[in-house]
C-alpha cells in the first residue's frame, strides 16, 4: 500500500513525460519479480513479456490527467489497465495483479462486490489516501480513505452465498520431482502415486481430486487402464472422483477434468477453455518455430466449451483447470452454472522454484472469495490446497512431497454481487470517473488561463 502511495505522489503535478518515467519504472519494478518464474523457461521470454506488460501498465500514468484531477483518474485508469491485462494479449496474463498483492488482507472483500478489478482500484484510492495526507491535503486524504473504508466494510457484509451441507473431501498430491517440462511428464508412475496418497486417507470421503495431468494417454480415457484404475479408486472409496486427464490425439491434445461416480462410472468431463500461451499452445506456430525452439510444447491444446461443472453425487463441482484460476471469469462462469464448490486440479511441477505454487494458491484464494465458494486444489509437487469460502487456507501442503489433505468443506449456493454481475459495474464506474477526471482538469485549465495576472 505504501508503494500505492509512493506512486500517486510521484505522479502529482507533473507533466506526461515524467509521468511516464514514474509509470515505466513502477511498472518493471512491480511486474519484474511478478514475472520472474518465466525466467524458469526463457530469459527473453521474460524480458519481453514484462516490456508488453509494463508497456501496458504505464498507460495507466499516461491516460491520467495532472494535478488534483489525478486523485479521481488514477484509480480508474489501473482499473482499465488491470482489465487490459486480463484479456490481451493471447486472452490475457493476469498474473502479478493488483488484486493478488491484497490477498489476506481486508481489501480483498472488496472482490465480493466488484472482483478484482474493483480491488485494483481500491489499491489506487488508497494510494491517493497517502499521497495526500503526506502533502496535508486532509480533504482529499480523509475522503479517499473513508470511501476504502466503506468499501471494505460493504465487502465484508455483504452476501456471499449460504452453506446447504457439508462433504468430505480430499485432494491427493502425489509428490516427486519439480522443474518438469510437460514432455517429460512421468505418467503412470505419477497417477500410481496420486491413487497412493488417495489411499491413505483416514476415514471417508465423498469427494477425492486428484491432479492435472494425473492421466497422460493416448486416446480417450474411459478405454484406458488408466481409466480402470480411477474407476476401481471410486469404487473402493465409495466416492467421487475427479481426476485431470490429458488425452493425446495425434498433434493435438485435450486437458480435462473427468470425473467418476462412486459405481466407477464416469459421470462427466470438463475441458480446459484458457490455454497457457507457449505452455499449451504456440501462437503463430508456423512461424515462431522458424526462429524458436518450440520442442517442449509439441502439441497445441483444442480448446474446450461452456462453463466447467461436473454434477455428481458429491455435488455440483464448478471447476477451473491450472491457469484458468487466474481468470475470474472461469471462476464466475462455473458458479453460475451451478457450482457448489470450486475445483482446481492443476500442475506447477515445472516449476523449481515457489513463485509460481504460491501466486496460483493466492489466485485461489481470490477466486474463493470472489464466488464465496470453498476451493479444493490438486497439484501433483504442491502446492495442494483447502480454501474456504472466505479466502482461509484451512490445509496446504508441502512442496514435492506426497500428501493427503483431507477436510470438510461446505457445498455452498447462492451468489455474491460479483458473481450476479460480473466486471460491468467497476468498469463503468472506471470510465465515468475517467471522464470526470479530464472534466476536473480542463475546468482548473480554464481557471487558471481567466485568472487576472498580477499588474495586467
């Protein structure tokens, strides 16, 4: 927050191209770290993707207007970017945002009512609260500080769903080694593990996640041994489960959640809509692999339909896979289908460092409150998590170890404001006060320009 501060001030009262600067720099010193597990796979990869986001990060300085008038359009131009930035380029990388550095903390209620656009925001509202309380303008900063206040508090408040029972559930991880590319995925050794630590549970369940790419076949899953394997798991649990599925079919490949009933039937599957670009697919193939090395990602994913649920005895599922958790609109899509608790089978084993676990854990966390639904996450390395429906993360595990979270969470329904009405009302909102802002500056301009001069 004092970084939001120390931004807002450095902003007041200067022209554009040292709004800029400021911009420019704040940009790559936020979004440099944010991005850095890139530097896992390809050094240039990471320098060019922290250039385009930075670029677009600075036109938040460069769209808001000088002078007091900054106080009103700061906030919503970090609205707008941060909703840029989640859709361009290839459908957006949301990823090191706003909304993620509040996690734990109360402004992340605020996603209740607005998502995290409208945490952005009040991310840039309490960083004009600073700025100008440290230059003793006490209307401004009491004003701003009063409306991140109120917002914060209506989050609290306000309605975020209902509990209508209670299951067991567990999310198996199977451990072993990080810092895998996708090609070198260990396959049946990694779903043996996964059925292993599912074993282990103490007691019953009713609902068991394994990983993202727990199966990795050619083919469909449901003629697999693979396939029998998860089916005879059900069986003996006496539970549902749902299990990620990668089903190769010649150059292409789908990623899917599938579930299977408590008989060992499968019940239905899910395939992933928000592809990684250059993990899960190559933009313009036929051209990067004239000048890239493009081996490690030999197939492009298809790309899958409708909102991800899966209903089944455990309940009706809303599932996002793997990056789709950083898209809260996965998260909504899955909710508002019907989804009463909200899956995410996911696998960051390739990557050796915890930057990328641990900002997928807080992405989560986000979605969690957003939706006001638990979230269940299986990661074959970790992290593997139980996350309730106001963000608490009530089990986690450890990095490449096996493990068994087991816990019972609330099969919820019900909706909170964002899930009803999605990013339209904050965008709105942000364009209004965008207007506004302008508005402020072009009347103080002609103020100004009308005042008598001194001795005229």
């Amino acid at each position: 927050m004092l970084g939001a501060g120390l931004f807002a001030g450095l902003l007041d009262e200067v022209a554009l191209k040292p709004r800029l600067a400021v911009g420019a720099a704040t940009a790559v010193g936020f979004l440099g770290p944010g991005l850095w597990w890139m530097t896992e796979f390809h050094v240039g990869g990471f320098v060019l993707a922290v250039a385009v986001e930075a670029a677009l990060f600075t036109l938040a300085p460069a769209s808001t207007p000088p002078g007091r008038a900054l106080w009103v359009g700061l906030p919503a131009a970090l609205v707008g970017v941060e909703a840029l930035r989640s859709a361009w380029p290839f459908g957006g990388v949301p990823v090191a945002t706003l909304a993620q550095t509040q996690i734990g903390g109360p402004l992340a209620l605020a996603s209740r009512l607005g998502g995290g656009l409208l945490v952005a925001g009040m991310v840039g509202v309490a960083g004009v609260a600073l700025a100008a309380a440290a230059r003793r303008r006490w209307r401004g900063a009491l004003a701003a500080g009063a409306t991140v206040g109120l917002v914060t508090l209506a989050g609290a408040l306000a309605p975020h769903g209902h509990a209508v029972a209670d299951i067991g559930v567990v999310a198996a991880q199977s451990g072993g080694p990080r810092g895998l590319r996708a090609v070198d995925n260990p396959g049946d050794g990694r779903l043996d593990a996964a059925i292993g630590a599912a074993r282990r549970l103490q007691g019953d369940a009713d609902l068991v996640v394994l990983p993202e790419n727990a199966i990795t076949i050619d083919g469909e899953v449901a003629a697999s041994d693979a396939g029998r394997q998860v089916a005879a798991l059900a069986d003996d649990l006496d539970a549902t489960v749902v299990a990620g599925v990668v089903e190769r079919a010649g150059d292409r490949f789908r990623n899917l959640a599938v579930a299977w009933g408590p008989d060992g039937a499968i019940l239905g599957r899910y395939e992933k809509r928000q592809r990684v670009p250059f993990g899960e697919y190559i933009p313009w193939r036929s051209v990067v692999e004239r000048v890239a090395d493009v081996r490690f990602v030999p197939r492009d994913a298809f790309v899958g339909e409708g909102p991800g649920l899966l209903t089944t005895p455990a309940g009706d599922l809303g599932v996002a896979i793997s990056y789709e958790v950083f898209f809260a609109s996965r998260a909504r899509a899955a909710v508002r289908a019907g989804g009463e608790v909200l899956l995410v089978p996911t696998n960051a084993s390739s990557y050796p460092t915890t930057q990328m676990p641990a900002l997928e854990l807080g992405a989560a966390r986000l979605r969690a409150i957003e939706t006001g639904r638990a979230v269940v996450q299986a990661a074959p390395t970790g992290f593997s998590a139980i996350i309730g429906p106001d963000g608490t993360v009530r089990r986690q595990s450890d990095l490449g170890q096996p493990a068994t979270l087991v816990a019972e969470v609330e099969r919820r329904r019900g909706s909170t404001l964002y899930t009803r009405l999605g990013d339209a009302p904050v965008l709105a909102l942000a364009a209004a006060a965008g207007v506004g802002a302008w508005l402020i500056a072009r009347r103080r301009r002609t103020h100004e320009t009308s005042r008598p001069r001194a001795g005229g």
